[in-house]
C-alpha cells in the first residue's frame, strides 16, 4: 500500500488507510497494528530491562530525546 500522504491538520483520513490491510511498519500511522510491532516492542523492552539488571540500575531513568 505505501505511505499514507500527510495532510493537513484537522484533515480527514481518507478510510482506506483505516483498513486492517493497511499495517506497513514504516508508516508511523498504522504501525501499531502489526503484530510484528508488538513483538519488536516487547523485545527491545526486555533488552533494555536486562541492561538495567546487569547494570544495577533498576531505578534509572532515561534522559533526553
């Protein structure tokens, strides 16, 4: 499917862009409902609990952008 075109501020989204079909990772706008997502989150969330774990840094918070 691609990109979903930007548009304007207060635009509509055209619906097809709603559609399951439409889960393309690269899209910001649809990459929560990729399965593959989830899993990827999941994955990294546990590197980094294993960082903090082998670093002693249970309580660190993560600074900056």
């Amino acid at each position: 499917m691609g990109y979903r075109p930007d548009g304007e501020l207060g635009e509509s989204v055209n619906e097809i862009w709603n559609q399951p079909a439409h889960n393309w990772l690269g899209d910001t706008y649809s990459t929560h409902v990729n399965p593959v997502f989830w899993k990827l989150h999941g994955w990294v969330d546990d590197r980094i609990d294993d960082w903090k774990r082998v670093n002693r840094a249970e309580n660190y918070q993560w600074k900056g952008t």
